[in-house]
C-alpha cells in the first residue's frame, strides 16, 4: 500500500475535494496533491528586467528623445 503525502508540507492527511471533482487535496495546507514547492530559480525569472537593465533602457529611451528634439 502505498502512502500519499502532500508534496508542500508533507502531511498524509488528504481529502478529496468534491469543488474540485474529487481531486485529492491537503487538509493540512489546501494545496491540490501533486503541486510542488517553487524552487528559487523559478522564483528569480519573474524578475525579467533588473535595475542595471532599467536604467540602460532610461537611458537609451532619453538620449533618442533628446536627439530627436534637437533635429
């Protein structure tokens, strides 16, 4: 028999969620069984743009506009 234990906080105590069609979920958490915690990479690619590239891109954006003023 093999033993199903939630994959975020590591309780066996799950139940089956009748909102969700009967899909097997933590008690202990409320996250669906199967769902995983984020790694910390996952988590640095939402930052896309960093705070050297955002000052580049004011940069750039304010010498064009600068240039196209002048001309």
């Amino acid at each position: 028999m093999s033993l199903n234990k939630c994959l975020f906080c590591g309780s066996s105590n799950l139940r089956a969620d009748r909102a969700l069609s009967g899909r097997l979920v933590c008690a202990s958490c409320g996250n669906p069984y199967g769902v995983r915690k984020k790694g910390r990479n996952q988590l640095n690619n939402l930052e896309y743009f960093s705070v050297k590239k955002k000052y580049l891109l004011f940069i750039s954006i304010f010498l064009i506009a600068f240039f196209l003023v002048i001309i």
